[in-house]
C-alpha cells in the first residue's frame, strides 16, 4: 500500500473525526460563525464528506493511475471549499487553510503520479 495513499486518506478521515469531536471549531476552520446552527451542520457535513472521500482513497486500489486520479479528485474538493466559502462570506484567512489542504492533497496526487517514472 502507497505510503502517499495512506497519508491523504488519514488526513481526509481526521477531519472527518475533527467534525465529530468538535464541530465549533471546524466552523470556525471553515471561517464560519460558530454559533449558527446552519453553519455548524455545514461544517459537519463538510467534513464527513472528507472522510467518506478518504474512505475511498483507503480502498482505492494500488494502480498508480487509479490512485492518482482519485486523489486528485480528493484534492479539487478543497479548492472548491475554498471558493465557496469566499464567495459566500468574503475571503478570510480560514480559506487559506482549505487552499493549504488542496495543495497538500494535490501534490500527494503527483507524487503517485510520477513515483513509478
């Protein structure tokens, strides 16, 4: 098992658990307001999302092609968390934090793209 597979379905799951045992402050992580239920079942939401999306990566298989297209996959959800996020609340720090995660995840896609080059 790819050590870049593991990496990027543990992170996705962890914050997937974050959500669990602390939902404010993944809101506030997401830079959304803490006390606002609406905002709180986003960020649940959200966040689960990312851990059933690391499920997948966990159980994709070991194909270097296979891999690599479901993690970067993985990885354009961040983007598009970020994006929204500003367009909806306005930038904030917080969206540099989803930014951060994409190219994390993303550069975990490119490493198991070139790995068996």
């Amino acid at each position: 098992m790819h050590v870049v597979k593991l990496a990027a379905a543990g992170g996705l799951i962890g914050v997937g658990v974050a959500a669990l045992v602390a939902p404010r402050t993944m809101a506030a992580v997401f830079g959304m307001p803490t006390d606002d239920p609406t905002a709180l079942a986003y960020s649940r939401a959200a966040c689960l999302r990312d851990a059933i999306i690391g499920g997948i990566v966990l159980t994709t298989p070991d194909e270097p092609e296979a891999l690599k297209r479901v993690v970067l996959w993985a990885a354009a959800i961040g983007l598009v968390d970020a994006v929204l996020l500003a367009a909806t609340r306005g930038p904030r720090w917080q969206h540099a934090l989803h930014l951060g995660g994409f190219l994390a995840v993303a550069l975990l896609g490119l490493t198991i793209a070139h790995r068996d080059e």
